[in-house]
RNA sequence: UCCAGAGUAGCUCAAUGGUAGAGCAGCCGGCUGUUAACCGGCGGGUUGUAGGUUCGAGCCCUACCUCUGGAGCCA
C-alpha cells in the first residue's frame, strides 16, 4: 500500500518525502521511501548505528537503522544531536519494543549539520532556559506539541464558528479609537523619534502624522465588531491584540491573539451559553485531535489535566451573579489578604476560591456594579448593575470577558458622559443606536490564554512562539 | 510597578566563612538490536556585576542587572 502524499520534495529528489508521522501510522512495510528531518539523538551498536529523526509532523522520532557496511559510515558515527539529514531507505517492522515500524537506511545525506555546541542536548531541559533559545525551542518536545495544539485550536475555533454561520471578519489592527478602559496603548506615529514633532499651539500636532491623527494598535475589535454584527448578525474575529501595560505575571503578554465573537438580536444569556459552548467545543477538539501531544502534557506538565479536561467537559459551568459571588465569599469565612466589598472588582484569590475551591469548575459570573465596567455594557433594570459576563476557570482565572451591549441611544450617551468621554468620536458607534439598532452581545476569548488551560502550560510565554513582554522582543 | 525567592561548568544542581564538586552533554576508548542505552577515561569555572566586612567570601553586608513565583491591570 502507498503512503499518502503528505510532503514535498525539493526538485532534486527523485522520491516523494514521507512524513514520520505517517511513516509511524503506515499500515505496511515500504520497499523504498525518503525521510528528511532533525537528528534527535543516535546509538551505536556494534554492528548498525540507531539515529532517530523528528521532523515536526509528530511527537514521536523514528527510528532508522544505518548499517556499518554502508559507504561513508565513519560519517555517520559522527552525526550528532541537531543535524538535519536526509535518509533513503525501506520501512520494516521494528525488531524493537519501543517502535511498530523502523527504517532501514540505503543512503542517508547529511543537509545541514550541527556541531557540538547545538544547545537543545537529548535530557529534559527548564522552561527558562528553552525561552533563552526561542529560535531553537520549537525542535524540543514540548514545544512541538504546543505549537501542534495551538494550529489545531485556531483551526478548531474556525470551524466552531462556520459550522454556526458566523462571518469571519477582519477589524483593523491600527486604530483611532482609544477603545476605553482597556488600558496602555501602543502608539503608531511615523514622527522622527530623533527630531522634535510639529506643534500647534505648543501641542503636538497629530495632523501632519501619517493618519492625520493620533493612532494606535488595537487594543480590541469589538467595537468595530458591532459594526459589523449589526449588518451580518453573527460575526467573529480572531486576530492580534495589543497592550502596552507594564503587567508582568505568567498569563499576561503585550501581543496575544484574542477571538470576539459579536451576535446581533442577542442577550446577556445567549452570550453566556456561546462562551460554555464555545470552550467545551474547543477541550472537544483537543481531546479528539491532539491525543498523542496530550499524552506528553500528561506525563511532564500537568498529571492531573485529562481529569480536569474532562470534569470541564462534563457538567455545566456554575452561572452566580456578582451579588451572589460576593455573598458566596463573605459567607465562607475565608480571611482573604483583600477584604471582600460589594461594588469593588474581584481579585484574582477570590476568583480562584469561587473556581477551585468552592464550585471546583468553570464559573460565570455575571450581573457587574455598572460602575466598575465599561460605558459600552447595557444598564439592567436594577439601575446598579451591568449586563457584564466573566468566565472564570480554575488555574487561569479569567478566560472569557464580555457583556450585552447597550443599544438604547439615549442611555449609551448617558453612560459616556458619565465616563467623561468626547461624544463627537464616537459618532459611528453612537449611529448604530440611531439606525435600526437592536439587542446584541459578543465576548472575547484569550487564545493563549485557551491554551494554557487546555494543554496545562503554565506560563503564556511557553504557549506563544515569540513572546513579547516588558522589555523583551527577542527574535 | 510592588512583594518574595534565585543567579556556581554547555544544561540541571551540590558545596558549616577555610583547596569549587556531581550527574547529564562534549571528546577518547570499550561493550551492546539499542530506546534520554550501558561501562571506563579526559577536558571543562573571573561562582551575575560593582563595591564593602574579614587573616580568608560561592557563602555575610550594600547597590545594580537578570530570571522565577505572586500581586495589580486584563484576555
């Protein structure tokens, strides 16, 4: 039987590249096949030396016997941990215990090696020191399995939302609106840095920037997202995101990717059930798709993940107003460093008491005081409360934030009064309210923070290929 | 930014104020259908940086740098 066509090889090569995941998953021997990929680590016996490749389309090496009597072996004796090689041979079941299948070498072609300073040996290494080598970290184990994962959930957050006729839509990334309460912006100017900017009555004059005016990376779609929920009901987007906050803390990064979905004729309860929905569907595809990256998550990051996974996976999130919440917290006794107040945010130890000790699952909490929300949130009945919505999740805290948007025109004015914002550059929003507006809601999901959670890493640094943190933005 | 902890060989870590060591990696040799192979040998250090205390500092003190954990901000 053939292999399925899974590479592609460089002009020179008369045989089609296999993948080692496929040559793993293939259901017979092979009389010839062609492998390419990194050295992960070698043997030698006395007769044949063991080098075993990955090449990234699995967790697992394979296995290729090169026997003494082939010509150059004194070369091959040398090849060492790292070096990409390119090897011709046959697939035959493994006399081995460790492997179905096993290669055995005709000729093998050394493309590009590597000396013995490569820094990724073949033992466990720490997750500080494989962040020192970002450009070399996707070769060790772990974080082939994480970046496997983390294509595998952007492609299942895709497939979530098309299969619900939701409209991917792309809001921009460079953006006027200093989108309120999301904190520290990142500035875009094309001013010379080295020359003083033009002024106008001793203020900088944004008008002969690049835009004409002061611009910024987005710091979120979603107000853009309304516009666009409001003419195709049900939208997503899924893109970059942007904070210049100086938080340093292991489930914070200045760029991160973030999903937003945005629904029209929606309330504050449909949006809850899309998030439960949404981040069950994703352990789903993870737990279906990823099953032998999830195997290493098990084994070196995170024993108790499947049961947690599954726990998720099992029962309904625990829905609690924030009253509740805070009823929930003054009632357990608990002494916490800060002290329990309605109408005061909840810190990250209350969340974690509410997820991991007292309801010990996913936790909605909804119904914020209006005060301590945005001006976009719709104003409830009670004249105290927004229809604000966080999911909290054991380990992680926050994982989903979002809220019912306010679509009465006259109490969204009210509201940015209150919040002593500039009406006039907000007009499109506010046109919205003023043009067939309807109820709508929408949420956004951190998807490193999804991540974390779902393949137990514990910082977001390991989760992201090239972080970018306070003062780092390496490679 | 605040609080706490840590910086010793390429990596992971030892070392009561008194001659800096091990495992792994590397190199050399041996054994072997091996599985992070195994056995023997060899090389490898400005102990984060700069000061200070002391007869003597990896260890004690001060400042700074870096990293880690936690907090705030949030996704």
């Amino acid at each position: 039987m053939r292999l399925a066509f899974s590479g592609y090889p460089t002009r020179q090569m008369i045989m089609q590249r296999t993948l080692v995941k496929d040559a793993l998953h293939s259901e017979s021997a092979q009389p010839a096949l062609l492998v390419q990929g990194w050295i992960r680590t070698r043997r030698d016996s006395k007769a044949f030396s063991f080098v075993e490749i990955n090449d990234g389309s699995c967790l697992k090496n394979l296995q290729i016997v090169v026997d003494a009597t082939l010509p150059d072996y004194a070369k091959i004796e040398q090849l060492t941990t790292g070096t990409a090689i390119s090897v011709e041979g046959k697939l035959v079941p493994s006399q081995g215990k460790e492997q179905k299948w096993e290669m055995v070498a005709t000729r093998v072609n050394v493309l590009g090696p590597a000396d013995q300073t490569y820094p990724l040996q073949k033992k466990g290494h720490t997750l500080e020191y494989l962040r020192e080598i970002a450009h070399l970290r996707p070769r060790s184990n772990l974080f082939g399995c994480v970046l496997r994962v983390r294509s595998r959930l952007a492609y299942a957050i895709h497939t979530f939302f098309q299969e619900r006729n939701f409209v991917y839509v792309h809001t921009p990334i460079i953006t006027s609106s200093d989108c309120e309460g999301a904190g520290e912006l990142f500035r875009v100017t094309c001013f010379d840095p080295a020359k003083p900017p033009p002024l106008l009555d001793g203020k900088v004059d944004h008008t002969k920037d690049f835009f004409g005016r002061p611009t910024y990376l987005t710091v979120s779609g979603q107000l853009e997202g309304e516009i666009l929920a409001c003419a195709l009901s049900n939208i997503y987007t899924f893109g970059p995101t942007f904070r210049a906050e100086n938080s340093n803390t292991s489930r914070h990064a200045s760029e991160f990717w973030m999903i937003e979905p945005e629904m029209a004729f929606c309330d504050l309860a449909g949006n809850m059930d899309l998030a439960e929905e949404f981040v069950k569907y994703l352990i789903q595809d993870f737990l279906t798709h990823c099953r032998e990256d999830l195997e290493l998550f098990l084994r070196f990051v995170d024993k108790e993940l499947l049961q947690r996974l599954e726990f998720v996976l099992n029962r309904p999130f625990k829905r609690v107003s924030y009253t509740e919440a805070i009823d929930i917290l003054v009632k357990s006794g608990k002494t916490f460093e800060f002290p329990i107040q309605y109408g005061v945010n909840l810190q990250s130890e209350h969340e974690r008491f509410l997820t991991e000790e007292y309801f010990k699952c996913p936790v909605t909490v909804f119904n914020y005081p209006k005060e301590i929300k945005p001006f976009y949130m719709r104003a409830n009945d009670d004249g105290k409360t927004a229809a604000a919505m966080d999911v909290l999740v054991p380990r992680i805290g926050e994982i989903v934030g979002g809220s019912q948007r306010e679509e009465r025109l006259d109490v969204l004015q009210e509201n940015m009064k209150r919040h002593k914002m500039n009406a006039e550059n907000y007009s499109w929003y506010l046109d919205l309210r003023r043009f067939g507006t309807v109820p709508h809601a929408g949420f956004g999901l951190g998807f490193e923070r999804m991540l974390m959670f779902i393949t137990g890493v514990g910082n977001i640094r390991d989760v992201i290929p090239f972080p970018r943190t306070p003062g780092h933005a390496e490679f």
